[in-house]
C-alpha cells in the first residue's frame, strides 16, 4: 500500500499511532489528519506545501505537521525513503512543540528509532499492542530534543508582477542579483520592491534571494554529482566559504555532509 492509497485509514482510530514507511516519488494532493504527522527524509528531498508557503526538507531531517493542518506533500527524488508515523493526539497540550509546523535536522538517536518502527509498518499500533510504550516514548523526546526548526521556507505570491520578479530570480539564479539591479530591471525603485516583498510575502528581498539560492543549492547537491564550489556558483555564491557558512545557517549542516549522508542513504537502499 502506497501513502495516496493508505491516506483514508491514518485517521481510523484516534488512540493509535499508524506507521508508513515507504520509497516514492510522487505528490500527495492537499489533506489533513485527526493525527500529528512525524516523517523522516531518508535521502533525497521532500516539500510541504501549507498557506502558500513551501517548506524544504533535505535528506537526513524529519518534520513534524501538527493535527488538522492541510498541506500538500511532494517527494522530489527517487531516491527518498519517507518514514512515517501518525500519532494520536490527546495529550498534544502538553508541548507547544505539537502544535507548529516543524523542519529539524533528525539526531542519531531519533533516527534510529524511527527506522526500529518499520517493524509495523502500514499497520495500526495501540496500547493493546507490545512496545507501544516505544512509540509512546519516540513522541515524548521530540520535544526534548529537537527545539530550532530549520528556516528553509519559500512563500509563493499570487501577485502577477511579483510573479515575473521572482520567476527572473530562479532563472538568474546563478548572477549577481542586488536589490538595485533588479528593481531597475522591472523599472521600480528600490523602496517600492523591498515594499513589494514585504507586502506581499511578509518577507526581505534579500532573505527571499537567500532562502531561494539554499534551496537550488540542496536540490543541485542531492540530485546531481556536480562538485561543491561549481554548485556554490551555480547559485551565486563567488566564495565557497560564504556558500558553506549560510547553507549551514540554514541547514544546520555543511553541503558536503549533505550530499555524503545521501550518497550513503542511496548505496543502502538501492
């Protein structure tokens, strides 16, 4: 049973935690669930899609989504192994942790605890069942453990000239763009498009090129073999190491322990 296929049963009873495990390459169109959403990106790439706001999730992290939160999912490599698990949500007061949107980079510990549950995978776990303490205790570290989410999230504008303007960044990408530059090139004056983004996407111009260059930058670093300083220049990064210091702000990660932890994640799973 494929994720799509198993979306109707996540939600069958409120006391369980459901588990999915499985290697895919496809978009699950806009849901919910009555449960907390805990997945982990074992290699490749993963988007969530929520409030026009697209979130970025490399190989090696997990996010969490909160009950009755729509989002659309996608998988972006084939790749990516995403490991799931639904859990009830009465006791979810009891952290602010379970009621936001999350993206962390997955602690050892977490990691393999997580691929312990594949032991149930597609299956409903209860308190009727042995170990649900286990899973009982997966949700309690959570909080503990993982407390700064990554701030890798691309707002989206349905505003057609800011549409033009952010289309003619991912396609120059690579140039020296500068607020000056460009708010020439589309004939408005430097406060006006600063005004426009944060109008508009409640975001800087710059945070926006920054956020947009990391994100081309994990794309290019899990899905082809091009060496580390031509991807750097690829996104316009003219020295390597302030390529390597902003990736790692973040990503909490530098590129080359990226693409090695999904090289590794690849040679296992293939």
């Amino acid at each position: 049973m494929g994720l799509i296929a198993a979306l109707p049963d996540i939600d069958k009873d409120d006391k369980s935690v459901f588990v999915m495990h499985e290697k895919s390459e496809k978009l699950i169109p806009f849901h919910k669930h009555t449960k907390g959403q805990l997945s982990y990106v074992e290699g490749g790439i993963a988007y969530i899609t929520i409030d026009n706001r697209t979130y970025v999730v490399p190989a090696r992290h997990f996010f969490w989504i909160p009950q009755g939160m729509e989002h659309i999912l996608e998988i972006g490599h084939t790749a990516t192994v995403l490991r799931s698990l639904y859990f009830y949500a009465h006791d979810d007061f009891s952290d602010p942790f379970y009621n936001r949107l999350g993206i962390y980079p997955a602690s050892e510990l977490l990691i393999q605890m997580i691929k312990y549950s594949e032991i149930w995978d597609e299956k409903h776990v209860t308190a009727r069942d042995e170990n649900f303490e286990f899973l009982v205790a997966l949700k309690k570290i959570l909080p503990k453990t993982h407390q700064q989410p990554l701030p890798i999230i691309l707002p989206a504008t349905h505003n057609k000239q800011m549409m033009k303007i952010v289309s003619y960044l991912e396609w120059n990408i690579g140039e020296k763009l500068t607020l000056t530059n460009v708010s020439s090139k589309f004939g408005l004056s430097e406060r006006s498009l600063s005004r426009l983004f944060k109008a508009d996407m409640d975001i800087s111009f710059l945070q926006y090129l920054k956020t947009l260059r990391i994100i081309k930058a994990i794309e290019l670093l899990l899905n082809t073999d091009k060496p580390i300083n031509e991807i750097a220049d690829d996104v316009g990064y003219s020295s390597i190491s302030a390529f390597s210091d902003t990736f790692h702000e973040f990503t909490q990660s530098r590129p080359s322990d990226l693409r090695k932890s999904n090289k590794a994640i690849q040679n296992f799973t293939d």
